[in-house]
C-alpha cells in the first residue's frame, strides 16, 4: 500500500498547480495559525493515510477535520481505484470517447451531434445543423475534457463542404448544434451552459441508484466547472430544487445564497423537467451496464433534458463539496 500511495504522490506533485498550493497554503497558515511547515508535514502524513491528493487536504478542509472526520473524505485516490473497479479500462471507451458516446447514447441527446462521417453520408444532418436555431456551432475533439480545446463558430462561417474541411484541417471529431438551455437556467447564469451532474450506481441486482444530483453553476464564465472558478450547489433528489448554498472548490472564496451576477437566489431554485431527469438517467445507466458507476452531465432545454456526457472518473469534488460532507462510507456500502 505505501508503495503505490508513494506513486500517487509522484503523480500529485507532477499535475500540482502550483499557484493553487501556494495560495491555499498562504490561507489555511493565516486563518489557523498553524505554520507552513507543520501544514505540510500534515498533508504528507495525509496523503499516505487517508488517500487524497495534496490540493484536497485544503479543499476537504482537514485543517479543522479530526481524524475521525477525515475518514469520511473519499480522495483522488480512492476514487481512481473504486472507479477502476466498477468501470473497468476495456469497458470505458463509450464514455471517454465523445464520438462513441454519442452514437450509443444518442436517443438521450436534445441537440444533434455529428462526425465527418454523418456530414459527408447523412445531408439532412449536415443541413439542420447548420442552420440550427441559435445560429453557432460547437467544435469538439473526441477525447476532450472539461470544456478544453472547444470552439464556436458561427453557423453562416460555413458550407456543407467548408464544414467538414474546417473539421478535418484543426483535428476536430464533432460537431454540435449550439445549446440553449431553458429559460429558468438562463436566468439563474446565462454566461454558460448551466449542467445537472447526477452520479448513478448499479447495485447488486442491475437497479440504478442515485449517490447525489448537483448543479454547476457558471459565475461570468463560458464554462460551468468548478475547476475553472465556477459554484456547484447541492439538488434535492426529490424536488429538483436546490437544497443549499453554492460553493467554490477555492478555500479563499465563501458560499452563496445568490448569484455573484444575476443575484437569483440559490437555496430553492426549482431545475425544470425534474422527474423527467430522473427518468431519462436512469434509463442511461442501464443501457450499458458493463460501466457501473457513472457522473452523467445533462442540460435542461425548453424541450426537456439531454445528455451531454458521462463520466466514469466523476468528479469527488463536485460530489462531496456542495454537501459539505465526506461520502467515503457511501461507497463503502457498495464495495
């Protein structure tokens, strides 16, 4: 075991952003009192002990956590393992392959998608893509992560050959119709594509459980993810309304009752379509079920939901953050 926390280490200390460390670490020694040599001593001892990665000592708070409360904290590395076991690698390429993704979750989707393929064999494709209502397009590489490397362009920048050429000469693999989420969503931020996040699991006897619903929210930002400054808020399972405050992944910044920008409140904002949500994520989980363990990315449009991805190394910080609350044991009863 120490071996392999010693190579998760190697591999912390290689993706660190250093500029985060610092900053984080500056804070927690200010706020606490505790000196920066004694706070790194507890991060090392941690990463060993409890199986997180340098930056979640300070994001899971373990400054003020008992060692009973760290306990309860699923880190990087307790994630990577338990998602490696319920989706094995041979099994992941439908969820890590956008192309894939999308022509075996296809019927989920409320907005049409397409490779050069479809656009050179299917002209009715090609058509109301490019003359979709919200005149943009959206660009995308096969194996992207976390809105990185997406383009949009404008839809009268093309033709139907010009199309496929763009696509061919910059390395992109699809091609989507420029979502417009709901009007509810648009007016709690409507710099981005606000998603629901919800994390399913199948038990035992193939039924999808739900481990939590999560709202990303964006704050002035053409993406949602809290890794790029954005809020996440926790969803009741039940109502579809929002059931706390939002918050930061950054330590330095507090939660919040109302949007930085459109000041709408967060705690009972009510998502459109919620049964149907539920509906349609659960039918997903079980078209597949070889992946066990999956953070489905929906958006909710005028139409209803759709998907827009799944993730079989969902996000323990979008998970646990928004609740306030290490969910280890949850996964525990699974394994």
């Amino acid at each position: 075991m120490k071996m392999k926390r010693a190579i998760y280490l190697g591999y912390y200390l290689k993706q660190l952003d250093k500029n985060k460390f610092s900053l984080f670490l500056e804070y927690t020694s200010n706020k606490t009192g505790i000196s920066k040599i004694s706070l790194l001593y507890d991060i090392l001892k941690s990463v060993f002990k409890y199986n997180i990665s340098i930056l979640e000592y300070f994001q899971f708070r373990f400054y003020e956590l008992s060692t009973s409360e760290r306990e309860a904290w699923a880190g990087t590395g307790h994630m990577y393992e338990y998602q490696l076991k319920m989706n094995p690698r041979n099994n992941r390429d439908i969820l890590e392959n956008k192309t894939l993704f999308y022509k075996h979750y296809g019927e989920f989707f409320t907005h049409r998608v397409a490779d050069i393929e479809d656009l050179r064999n299917k002209p009715d494709v090609a058509d109301a893509i490019l003359f979709s209502p919200s005149g943009k397009l959206v660009f995308k590489p096969a194996d992207g992560n976390c809105g990185t490397d997406v383009e949009i362009r404008d839809c009268e920048d093309f033709g139907w050959q010009s199309l496929i050429e763009f696509m061919e000469n910059s390395d992109y693999d699809l091609v989507e119709e420029y979502i417009e989420q709901h009007p509810e969503m648009n007016r709690l931020s409507p710099s981005a594509v606000n998603t629901v996040r919800i994390f399913t699991q199948l038990n035992g006897e193939d039924e999808v459980d739900i481990l939590g619903c999560r709202l990303r929210i964006s704050v002035d930002s053409p993406v949602d993810n809290m890794a790029a400054g954005n809020l996440a808020a926790p969803i009741d399972e039940t109502t579809g309304r929002l059931s706390g405050p939002a918050v930061y992944s950054d330590i330095t910044k507090g939660e919040k009752e109302y949007h930085p920008i459109t000041n709408v409140k967060i705690p009972g904002f009510q998502i459109p379509f919620w049964t149907e949500t539920l509906q349609m994520v659960k039918k997903a989980a079980r078209l597949h079920p070889q992946n066990r363990s999956i953070g489905w990315d929906i958006v909710i449009t005028e139409k209803g939901p759709g998907l827009i991805e799944g993730n079989h190394d969902w996000c323990k910080l979008l998970w646990q953050l928004p609740v306030k609350e290490g969910l280890k044991s949850v996964l525990k009863d699974i394994e």
